[in-house]
C-alpha cells in the first residue's frame, strides 16, 4: 500500500535542491528484479526516498493572518455606511457623524496597536532568540540618498549633501523683511 504523505499547513518546496537530493540517492535497477516482493520492496525505498528529500527540502510557509478587532470591523462598516449616505444627501449631520466615527476609529486603532507592542515587548525573552527578531528591522542600513542637483552643481558626497540642503533650507525659512523705512527712524 503507497501513500502520500499528509502535512498540516502549507509548505514551500525548493525543486531544484529535491532533484538534486533524488540524483545524489542510490537506487537499485528495476531491470534486475526478479520478483513481485523484490519489486514492491524497491518501489517502498523508492517512495520513502522522496518523501525524505520532500521533508528536507521543504519549510512551512508562515500564514499572513492580521486580527482585526470586531469593535473595529463594526465601526468601519458604520463609518464607511455614513459616507455613503452623506455623499447621497450632503447633509451636515451625516458629515458629522462620518467625522466622529472616524476619529473613534483612529483612536481605537492607535490603542490596538500601542496594546500589541506593548504585548510583544513583554513576551521579549533573552534566552529563546526574541530579542534578536525584535531588533533586526531596527539595525536595517538606511537608503543612500541619490545625487542631488543644485544651483551649485551636483552634491555627490554626504558632506556636499548636507551641504546642499541646510543652504535650501536657508533660503526657504529667511524671515521677510517687513520694515517700514517711513514709519522707522
């Protein structure tokens, strides 16, 4: 009796590792087989063989599930309704009540995700590797910034770059010049 092998979740396979992993097995030539029960023998091995270089060269694929609280759901589709009804009628009431819902919405989705840090940084553990999952978004290198083409010419290094934008900034923020020649002496 052959069987496929059952895996609960989703799996990703590297095919081309799988080959490779079925090429480097040693298998026997059915050409030589002289019986049914050296047959089945060798298609069990052969059947176990694949299902190991399946197991080996495969990982779970990790489900991308978000939760969105019921509270939220249900103040979204009320937001979302009186939109709706106000772009149906402009009527100020309507508007209002959009606006409201909205900032209850914002308010609600500040305090899931202030909650859900909060959650994640106390289940932080030195011993298990969190800590280290934790902080590696954080220690990503920053983008260079692209070549930047002034009046000047063009700022290639970080020092002509900052350069070049604390003189932008300067002349955007100057203060205007609102004196009166006639009423100062």
């Amino acid at each position: 009796e052959y069987s496929i092998p059952k895996y609960p979740g989703k799996l990703k396979t590297n095919w081309k590792k799988f080959e490779d992993t079925l090429k480097n097995s040693e298998f026997i030539n059915p050409h030589f087989v002289n019986t049914v029960e050296q047959f089945d023998s060798i298609v069990c091995r052969l059947e176990d063989e694949i299902i190991n270089a399946k197991i080996s060269t495969s990982h779970p694929v990790k489900e991308n599930y978000i939760y969105h609280d019921s509270k939220l759901r249900e103040l979204n589709s009320e937001r979302n309704l009186a939109r709706k009804m106000f772009q149906t009628y402009r009527d100020s009431v309507l508007k209002r009540k959009h606006n409201k819902l909205n900032k209850q919405i914002n308010k609600l989705d500040q305090k899931i995700e202030n909650d859900t840090f909060t959650n994640e940084l106390l289940n932080i553990n030195a011993t298990d590797g969190t800590v280290w999952k934790f902080v590696t978004p954080f220690k990503k290198k920053t983008k260079n910034i692209p070549s930047l083409n002034g009046p000047a010419g063009i700022a290639n290094t970080d020092l002509e770059k900052a350069n070049f934008l604390a003189e932008s900034l300067e002349t955007q923020f100057t203060l205007n010049n609102i004196t009166n020649p006639d009423t100062e002496e």
